[in-house]
C-alpha cells in the first residue's frame, strides 16, 4: 500500500495529536535523566510543523520532509530539534518529487533519518539515545520486506522492535546527553529520545492500519 501526499499531511496532524497527549510522559521520563523538557519541546515542535505544512498540495513529499525537519530544528530546544529534524530532512531527498510513497520509500527514509541522526548526534547502538529504538525498528522493516510482509504487518512489527528497544535501554548506561553524568545511575530509566521515536512508529503503524 502506499500513501499519498495528502495523507502523509494528515499523518502530520495525527503525530501532532500524539505528542500533545504525551506530552507530560515524555517530559516527566526526561526529568529523571535529562533536562525535563522532552515532551514539551516535541508538543511545540509538532505544533509548528502542523503551521509549517498547512498549506501544502501533497504533490512533492519531499519538500513536506523538508518543512517539517526546519521547523522541528526552529522550534525544538535542547538536542531534539536538531537531530529530528536533520532526520526529517534526510528522509526529504529519499521522496524529493513524488507524490506518493510506500514501503521501500519509508525504508530508505528511515536509514537516512537514522544516518542523520548518527551523524549529527554522534550516537551509536547501546548508547541509552533513540538510536536504540529507531535502528531495531530498520532492521525489522528491511526483514519484513525481504519476507514479504504487507504495509500493516510490516509495520506492526517495526513498532514493536521500536518498543523492545526502548525496554533495552533501561538495562544500559547512558552515554550521551545530560543523562551520561549519571553513569550508572542511568539504569532503571527509559531514554525519552527512544520513547518518542517509537510513539512515531506506533502512530504510522496506526494511522496505515485505518487507512487499510
């Protein structure tokens, strides 16, 4: 299955709603670790992307990408605005011009978003960041497309790969952020970077499944 354009805008909408409703979870996991403001910058970030992307036809998605990764970065204080959005723009050249994507698209666009993300985070697997739940989820959506699996399946099971990683990384230390003073105090808690990945993946999942 694919989606178009103007469902990829309305999937916007639907993160947007998403991070609003967790907003308070997010920031409360961040308190422990981080600097508490996790769920609160992703609510203002979504929240200008939705402004960001309003007035867009859908014809070129990649240009959507783009929209949504400038205003995260604009809009987003702390470390999450500009990894977001440098993925969100990665992902952009991946669609730059069409009108609809599928599977393989959202394939490709994830492994630039998670090199962009490893790039600009200097982040690695094992290192309590999202990466831990973002690259088990891309290795999951390429299994599934090499076994076959439909768009709902495929994605069902890539966010649920994302939420194993994020249950990792409570048993790590983290090694990036705020969170790495701790050391091993780190231990226990759940990475909020990890955590709103995989509520990305779990709203695409659902918002294709309604779709079907």
């Amino acid at each position: 299955m694919s989606l178009t354009g103007l469902q990829v805008k309305d999937l916007f909408m639907k993160l947007n709603e998403v991070m609003a409703k967790n907003k308070e979870y997010l920031t409360t996991l961040d308190a422990t670790i981080g600097d508490g403001d996790h769920g609160l910058n992703l609510n203002k970030g979504f929240t200008a992307v939705v402004d960001k992307i309003k007035d867009e036809d859908g014809n070129n998605i990649g240009d959507m990408l783009k929209k949504v990764g400038m205003a995260l970065v604009s809009n987003v204080g702390g470390a999450s605005g500009p990894l977001y959005g440098t993925a969100f723009m990665k992902a952009a050249v991946d669609v730059n011009g069409k009108s609809q994507v599928d599977l393989k698209d959202f394939r490709n666009m994830l492994q630039s978003a998670l090199e962009g993300i490893k790039m600009r985070g200097k982040a690695e697997l094992d290192d309590k960041t999202m990466v831990d739940s973002i690259e088990p989820a891309l290795n999951q959506l390429k299994k599934s497309i090499d076994e076959g699996d439909n768009a709902v399946d495929a994605l069902f099971k890539v966010k649920e790969a994302a939420y194993n990683g994020v249950e990792h990384t409570k048993t790590i230390i983290a090694k990036k952020g705020r969170a790495s003073y701790l050391g091993d105090r780190s231990i226990g808690h759940q990475d909020p970077g990890a955590t709103s990945s995989a509520l990305i993946l779990e709203t695409i999942y659902e918002y294709v499944k309604s779709q079907t």
